[in-house]
C-alpha cells in the first residue's frame, strides 16, 4: 500500500511540475506579446513626433 501511495505521490508531483513549467512558458510568451506591442507603439509615437518636427 505504502509503495502505491508513493508512486500517486511521484505521478502527481511530475504532473504538477509539467503544469507549473506550462504556466511559465505561456507567461513568458504573454510578456514577450507585451513587451513587442509596447515597442510597436513607441516606434509609431516617435515617428509621428519626428514627423510633426518637420
């Protein structure tokens, strides 16, 4: 019995960590999203000042 509980545990635990690794990723990915929308903004802001400086 003792045996098969820690297997459920070892199963459950691999499980949790792929969980956790997804969440990570999919953060990450989200940040960079973020990150490359702000960046697209400021290009657009600065050319259109550059622009009224003309």
């Amino acid at each position: 019995m003792n045996m098969l509980e820690q297997e459920l545990a070892r199963a459950r635990m691999t499980e949790m960590q792929a969980q956790a690794e997804a969440a990570t990723r999919a953060r990450r990915l989200y940040l960079a999203h973020r990150a490359a929308r702000r960046a697209e903004r400021a290009v657009r802001r600065a050319a259109r000042a550059s622009a009224a400086v003309y």
